[in-house]
C-alpha cells in the first residue's frame, strides 16, 4: 500500500514543476526570463559648487552602501560646453548648469529642458584687505575689482548697489579684469582693496592673502532685501522627456538628491574629503569653503519663486542673459 505524501512536501514537489513549464510569454520553454533592470538616471555636473552636494550620491552609488538608492551614472566636467550638447541630444538625463544657462536651454529647446531643483545659492562675495565695509552702503565711493562684466556677477552686484540706494555707475568704480586671478593679483600688490571673488576662488585667495576678508555676503544680502527671490548659482536640470518616461526615478533622483545635499551641509570634513577624491576641488580648500557655498536642494514652488525672481533680475539687466525670454510656467518641476 503506498504511503500518500505529506501535504507539504506535496505542495513543493507541485510548486517545482510548475516552474518548469513552458511559459507562456517566454517561447524558449523554462523559468520565465529576469525583470528588465532598472533604468540608469544619467547625471552630469560642473565641477564646482554646483557639483558639492552630490557627492555622497556619487559615493554611495559607486559603493551601493547606504539606504537603496536608484541607479545612476555620474559625469563631472570642467565647463557647461562639454554638459549642454549632450543634454540636448539625449545623451544625459540630469545636468546641473548655471541658472541662467537653464533658462537660456528652455528657450533654446522650446521647453525641453525643465528645472528639477536649485542646488546652489549665491556664492558671491566682497572681499576686502581692512574693515571700512560694514555694510553695501559702505562701497560709495570705493572701487571694487571684479570679473564677469557683461554676465551674472555683474548683474547681481548692480542689482543690489540700486537696491541699497548706489548708483551702479555714479557711486562706486567697478574696474572689470578678465578673470579671477587677475583681481587677487591686484589685491596682493595693494593696486586694490575691495574685490568682488566667488567661492571657493575666496578661500584660495585668503591662502595667498592671510589678511583678507569676507566683507558682504551677497547671498545674505539678497536675503535681506526680503522680496521672495534669491540669489542662484545653480540648478538642476533635465530633459523634458526624461521626466515624461521615467516619473519614478526622478522622484527618486530628487529625494537621493535632497538627503546628499543635506549630508554635505552637514559633515563638512566627510563632504570635503569626497570632494576632493572626487577632483571638483582640493579637499582642504573645500573643508573651508563648503560652509560659503551655500549648498541646497530646493524643489516645487520654493525653487520655483526663488529662481522667477532671479530670473527676472537677470532679464531687466540684459535679456539675452536668460536667453531672450523668461521661462514659462512649465519651467520648474512640480510647481
């Protein structure tokens, strides 16, 4: 007399045969195929404050240690020319680029590019050899060295010389050198006292000036001014098409995104260290300047307020500077 099998090894034996059998879907006969793999968000950045806070995203997914994370693939270059073409033809998902330079690529695409997140406030600093500048009002009638004439740190700075009641062209002598160094150069011959420098090229210069000092922040005197924009350095950007296909992982991108930024504000030394090993910048440079740098992750209608007013600014002084238009209202994910 045969013994009958135990209910649960029954259950088994049954189960396995069933994954044998040819499956519908799959012509080849045999267990069913994988799940397709998840899709690589495809990242890019400039090196520089733009690119700080994603570090720890960069480390974690070349270590996938950390909570789960999307799958991601990071680019870093030297200049938006090597980011934007690559952008625009399909070969990067996410880039973050100056903010301007997100506004000039929406026009330039007809709305193809679309704002994620602002990563980085002003980094925009006066820096002085001695203390006479306490103030904005202070800079009547001083001379301030800078570069950038004719783009955003121009524009920036004569926006908040008008808003503290300077005439940009009457009260203050801006003499304009073509790059950064040229103004350190004239700072450590005593040529000039006052500068107009961003981060981290600040932290550089009090390497090699011992005596200088951050006078004005202008991100914090944007703030002052109490008008729902801000000072922007950089956004996050992506294809609009990107977002269409792939609502899932850029959810994800943004709350990875978010919770790196915040990392970055908040272990200086750790940050500054990937930094570094990363080549944006040198860690010590960066261990001293990443408290400046004004590193953010800000979505929704916050970014979206924040960056139209800047925008604005920036479209009144010059509108080829945001591409000859401002962005329309599907400019900003999520707003």
């Amino acid at each position: 007399m045969k013994k009958k099998l135990p209910a649960l090894l029954l259950a088994l034996l049954l189960s396995l045969a069933a994954c044998g059998q040819a499956d519908p879907g799959n012509p080849g006969g045999g267990a069913s195929q994988e799940a397709e793999p998840l899709y690589t968000v495809r990242v890019a950045a400039l090196k520089g404050p733009t690119a700080m806070g994603l570090v720890k995203l960069m480390h974690e997914t070349d270590n996938r240690a950390g909570q789960p994370l999307g799958e991601y693939e990071f680019t870093l270059a030297a200049s938006a020319d090597e980011v934007t073409p690559r952008l625009i033809k399909g070969e990067l998902d996410v880039a973050c680029v100056p903010a301007n330079l997100a506004a000039v690529l929406y026009n330039r695409t007809k709305g193809e590019i679309v704002t994620l997140a602002v990563n980085t406030l002003g980094v925009l600093y006066i820096v002085e050899n001695g203390e006479a500048v306490q103030s904005m009002a202070d800079l009547r009638g001083k001379t301030i060295v800078a570069a950038g004439k004719g783009s955003t740190p121009e524009y920036g700075l004569r926006y908040l010389l008008k808003e503290n009641g300077l005439d940009p062209d009457q009260d203050v002598a801006i003499d304009w050198k073509s790059e950064h160094a040229e103004c350190v150069a004239a700072l450590a011959s005593g040529a000039a006292s006052i500068a107009l420098l961003p981060q981290p090229f600040v932290t550089v210069a009090q390497g090699k000036l011992p005596g200088l000092r951050a006078a004005l922040d202008l991100t914090a005197e944007w703030e002052a001014l109490d008008n729902g924009s801000a000072m922007i350095t950089g956004v996050a950007v992506a294809r609009r098409a990107f977002l269409e296909e792939h609502p899932e992982e850029t959810e994800r991108f943004l709350l990875d995104y978010a919770e790196s930024a915040a990392w970055a504000g908040g272990h200086t030394a750790e940050a500054a260290a990937l930094i570094g090993e990363y080549g944006i910048v040198e860690a010590a440079v960066a261990e001293k300047a990443l408290p400046y740098c004004n590193i953010v992750c800000l979505t929704g209608q916050e970014m979206a307020e924040k960056l139209s007013g800047y925008l604005e600014v920036l479209y009144d002084a010059d509108p080829a500077s945001v591409g000859g238009a401002l962005p329309g209202r599907d400019f900003c994910y999520g707003a």
